[in-house]
C-alpha cells in the first residue's frame, strides 16, 4: 500500500469513528433532556417521601 492510501484509510476510518460518536452523543443528550423534563413533571412526588 501507498502512504497517501493509508493516510485516506485512516481519514476515513477516523470520520465514521467521529460520526459514530456524535449520533450516540447526541441519543443520550435526547434520553437525558427526556429525564429532565420527567423529573421537572414529577416533582409533587416528594411529598410522599416526607410521610
């Protein structure tokens, strides 16, 4: 193999690599923000640990 062929190989594995991060990064933010807005709509609950 070539240099410049290895060197575009390891672009483009690196480029899946990165997109591959920022999908998963992103699906967790979406569970996150959906934890958030659960625990903001339950927030009376807390009365129930005080009995």
């Amino acid at each position: 193999m070539e240099p410049y062929q290895i060197v575009l190989l390891c672009g483009i594995a690196f480029l899946i690599v990165a997109v591959i991060i920022t999908v998963l990064l992103l699906m967790c933010l979406k569970k996150q923000k959906r934890v958030i807005r659960e625990a903001k709509n339950s927030k009376p609950k807390p009365k129930e640990k005080v009995q």
